[in-house]
C-alpha cells in the first residue's frame, strides 16, 4: 500500500485540502473514493482511473455526473503519492499552465525533502 501525501507550501497551505473542501458532499465522495484506489494500487493503476501526462507527472481520473475531476501526482521516494494539483477539467485537454503547476509544485516538494526542509 502506498502513502497519499498532499503537497503544502512551505507556508503550509494545501491547495489539494482547498479544492476538496469545495466539493459537495457526494462529489467529494467519489474523489476520495478514487484516492483510496490510487492508495492501494500505486502505479499499477491504469486507465480509465490513472493516465501518465508527462515525465513523472500522471493524473488521477474522476468523471462524475457531467463534470471532469482530475488530480494530478507523483511518486515520491519508495512509497509515497504526492498530489500536486486538482482542478474540474472543462476541456479535453489538460491545459499547459496545469501541468506547468504540478511540475513547479514537484520540483518544490522533492528540492526541500531532499534538503530536509519540512513539509
């Protein structure tokens, strides 16, 4: 089993607790549900659940009712998942400023773990 880790600032903001917070209540649900499957599967998890976006960059896939969750993660370490960022996909693609967030969110996170700072 793996570890979800959402990502904070160093300030100790969580952009992913703000998104969810802002779910309702069956919708949250659904996310949380589709976390606990990438908890148990880790990088087995495929689509329709889990794609690869680019480098070690994936995405966590939550269609519900008309709208389009994604979540997006990496790796970290042996065992940890980290989720960087989420948003409501409006689109068919994921936009470039997204994924440029998670990229910048993961190079923060692995520079200060690396060096020890907190999370």
């Amino acid at each position: 089993m793996y570890e979800v880790v959402f990502y904070t600032t160093e300030r100790g903001e969580s952009p992913i607790d703000v998104f969810l917070d802002d779910l309702n209540v069956k919708t949250r649900a659904k996310v949380d549900a589709h976390i606990e499957l990438l908890e148990e599967h880790g990088p087995n998890l495929k689509r329709p659940y889990a794609d690869t976006i680019r480098g070690k960059i994936r995405e966590l896939r939550i269609p519900y009712s008309s709208n389009q969750y994604r979540i997006l993660y990496f790796f970290f370490m042996r065992d940890q998942i980290v989720l960087t960022h989420a948003l409501t996909k409006k689109t068919s693609e994921l936009k470039e400023k997204d994924i440029v967030l998670a990229e910048k969110r993961m190079q923060d996170w692995e520079q200060r773990k690396v060096s020890g700072g907190r999370k």
